[in-house]
C-alpha cells in the first residue's frame, strides 16, 4: 500500500511564514459554508495500526481555530492523508474560521472566558516564546514522548521550543521557508557554472554565489540591465551562519540580544556588499517567472511561488552556506499545532498529532506522496525534487529566530510599519534603500534597534521567569 511520507505545504505566504495573520472566535463555520461542493476520497490510505484509536467515552471531535480549514475544502476537495488516518480513528476536527486581524486577542478573550476554547492552533513564530508566558499554550509532553520512535527524529528541533524543562512544541514537518530558484537555459547560453553542480559538490557557499551574481551582472548592459537576487533571503542567508538575532539558553530559560555576534555581522555586511554593487532587485515579485522576465537570475522565495509552466527548465538549490561554517542549515517553516492552554481533549489532541506526523514522515508513504507532488507540479523536475527532499530531511539543522516571538513589538508587522517587522527591519535594512536612497550599514541599524530589543528581551525574561515561578 502506498503512502506519503511528506505533505507539502506549497500555497504558503509571507503572511503565513511571519504568524501575522488573524483570527476571530466569532466565526464557526466552514470556508465552504456558503459554497456547495463534493469532497473527495480517491487515495485509499491503509490505516495505521500502530496509532490508538481514541478512547470510547473521551471526546473525539477538536476544535481548531486557524486560518485555512483542515477538513475538504472546494479548492482541496481530497481528504488528507493525516485527516484520513484521524477519521479512521474516530476523530473528527470542527474548524473555527480566522480572519487576517486579532487572532490572539480572539484567543485570549475566548481562554479568558471559557468559552468556545479551540484545541489546537497552528505554530508560528509568535508562538513561542510571548504567547506561552502569556499563558495562551500549554506543554504538548503529556501527550508526546520525544524518546519514542515516532517522535525521536523530532527531538532535536523540539528541544528548541522548551521552558522550565517542558516541551511546547511537537514537530510534524518542515518546509523550507525560501529556496533559491534560477532559470537552467540562462545558465546554459552563457556557460556559467551551474549551482546545482556546485550544491552537490559541496561548494555551494556564498563565494560562489556572488561570483555567479558578479558574473551575471557584468554582462549587462544599459540596455540589458540585470540583477543577480530579488525575493525572501536576507534573513536566510544570516542565519546560515546558525546565529540569530535573539538566542535562547534552555538551560537557564534566559533569551539574550545577539546583535553584537561577529558572524551576524559578517553576514550584514555580505548582504549590505551585494545590495551596494547593484546586484539585489528590490521590489516585491510574487513568483519566479516573473522575476526572471525582470532580468534577474535568482529568486529567494518559498516553494508556493515555483510554479514553472511547460517548456521551462528551472532549478533550484538551498540557501548558500556560510563560507566559515559548512553546517547543514535550513531555516524552516515548521508544521506544528499548539495545545491550547484550556483543552481538556488530551486523548484526541495526542491521537491528530500522532496521525498527522504518520502522514509527513512514515517512509511507506514516500511514492503516493511523490506522485501527489507531481500531479499538482507537473513541470517540477526529479532534481528540483530531489533538493526540495533533501533540505527538509534530517541532514539539516532547522533553525528558529526567537526574535519573532518575543513579543509583537518586534515580531508583528502592524506595530512596526504595516509591512514588514521590527525584526525584518533589523534583517534587511543593511541591504536596502530608504526612499532617499540611503542604505544604513550594520552598525547603524544596530545602533536605531538595538535599545529596542534589549528593552523587550529584558521584559520577556522578567515574564519568563514569572511565569516559571507561577508553574513550579
């Protein structure tokens, strides 16, 4: 019986990748409430005996308040593999719609009161750790053994969401958050060395990656005007060096400022070099195709973006690596659910999760996976595939800035300039222009944030630590 190994999530945003969208209680039905549809069960899924169904007398339906609903839906009218696998266990999901505005403030008030307290709620960089001392999340390892064979391969990445020696986090899948993608016939016609070549040979660093932009570019013209990079990489390529702005001792549950590391400036000052030698695109483009159109060679983005069309010839290949630190490194887009502080539905709450990591990383699913994969992205390639499948595997480290989830201040868009964060402000202001056209060096956006930072970082460790003390 065939089976999928991994799901994966291609309609993710920016939105979504940043935790800023919203959500609101008030709103219990269906994205299809309104819309008539028929879904769908072509995949048989065999079940899986070695998950327990849920208990006779324990409540087998979940409330989940998100964005996107997890049952059929008219766009995605197939069942899940993981909601299939649920279903067979007696469970079933009721689904509570989110909106793009006050999806904390919908949780909180519903927790506060009581009432209508959802079960589970996606992961998301603000999750963790503002939204777990704020009280809204509760630990997940009453309900998963890390040290089992299901969950062991978790572990690693689990260990990084951790408070006073508890687990708030279960990972059931990653996806690289951007991957870069480049047009295979350019690299043909003007015999430049192909990165997937030197991806494989393990030279893919960001040398070679400017030499390729360097190259590129030159070759413009004043009619020809090209651009080596345009997209979602900034914050990818710093931490490639496997630092992060705001760095977390589990030891001591203390998060600390790391704006002062000498590898994330080194990185800064990579991204500020190649913004002032010309080879960064500003601008947002939403897709591959059209920033090729626009003469640049690569593209950073997510997967949902890739969407080559009949007679192209694409690849793509990760994030360059830190030309001091060759460590395997993906900064990842986690699939995960968190237990909502409240929820009392223990034995259907353990039972989906068990269900959904079965769906992403059981290798009896690996081929239905694949052919799923390629019935939606038919002019993906076996190569393009095959990195896709390798930066998500356990080769490489997933790493988490905690600067997102230290508080909305710094990791929400709307208290910041409505389009990006303090935190996106922090990653790309040495390798952008102001309207002026000024572009700040690394020291100089130190000196505007880092007041800032430390100011929320103090007050997240003041709450940490009462929160601790609350739950010994």
């Amino acid at each position: 019986m065939k089976r999928i190994k991994r799901a994966f999530a291609l309609t993710l945003s920016l939105i979504t990748a940043f935790g800023v969208a919203a959500c609101s209680n008030s709103d219990s039905s269906s994205s299809n409430s309104d819309e008539s549809f028929e879904a769908t069960d072509n995949i048989e899924v065999a079940e899986n005996m070695e998950i327990s169904a849920i208990p006779d007398g324990a409540e087998k339906t979940i409330l989940y308040l998100g964005e996107n609903d997890l049952n059929p839906t008219k766009a995605n009218p197939e069942i899940s593999t993981e909601m299939k696998l649920f279903q067979q266990k007696g469970g079933s999901i009721e689904w509570h719609r989110c909106t793009n505005e006050g999806r904390f403030d919908a949780l909180a008030k519903a927790i506060a009161a009581n009432s209508d307290v959802p079960d589970i709620f996606n992961y998301e960089w603000l999750s963790f750790p503002a939204q777990v001392v704020n009280k809204m999340f509760q630990p997940v390892d009453d309900i998963v053994d890390f040290d089992t064979p299901m969950w062991n391969n978790s572990k690693t990445t689990a260990d990084q969401f951790v408070l006073n020696g508890k687990h708030y986090v279960a990972p059931l899948g990653y996806d690289p958050s951007a991957l870069i993608t480049y047009d295979k016939k350019k690299v043909e016609e003007l015999g430049m060395e192909d990165p997937y070549d030197l991806y494989k040979n393990g030279e893919w660093n960001w040398a070679n990656f400017k030499s390729i932009m360097d190259e590129y570019v030159s070759g413009g013209s004043a009619d020809d005007e090209r651009y080596g990079i345009n997209g979602f990489f900034k914050p990818h390529i710093t931490q490639q060096t496997g630092k992060t702005l705001v760095s977390f001792d589990t030891s001591t549950s203390t998060f600390a400022s790391n704006l002062n590391d000498p590898d994330i400036e080194a990185a800064q000052q990579f991204l500020y070099d190649i913004k002032k030698e010309g080879l960064v695109l500003d601008g947002w483009i939403g897709s591959a195709s059209e920033c090729f159109q626009k003469n640049c060679f690569f593209y950073g983005m997510g997967a949902w973006a890739i969407k080559p069309e009949d007679g192209d010839e694409w690849g793509i290949v990760p994030m360059p690596q830190y030309d001091k630190d060759p460590q395997k490194i993906t900064t990842s887009d986690m699939k995960a659910f968190m237990w909502v502080s409240g929820s009392t539905k223990k034995d259907a709450v353990k039972c989906w999760l068990e269900c959904y990591k079965s769906a992403r990383t059981d290798p009896e699913y690996e081929q239905t996976n694949k052919d799923k994969f390629f019935e939606n992205n038919p002019n993906w390639t076996e190569e393009m595939y095959g990195v896709f499948q390798d930066v998500t595997s356990d080769d490489y480290f997933m790493i988490f800035d905690y600067a997102f989830g230290v508080s909305f201040k710094m990791g929400d868009r709307t208290q910041f300039d409505g389009n990006q964060c303090l935190v996106d402000a922090l990653y790309g202001s040495s390798s952008s222009e102001d309207d002026d056209g000024v572009q700040m060096t690394w020291t100089q956006v130190r000196e505007t944030y880092s007041s800032t930072v430390d100011s929320e970082v103090s007050k997240l460790n003041d709450a940490v630590k009462k929160y601790i003390a609350e739950n010994n």
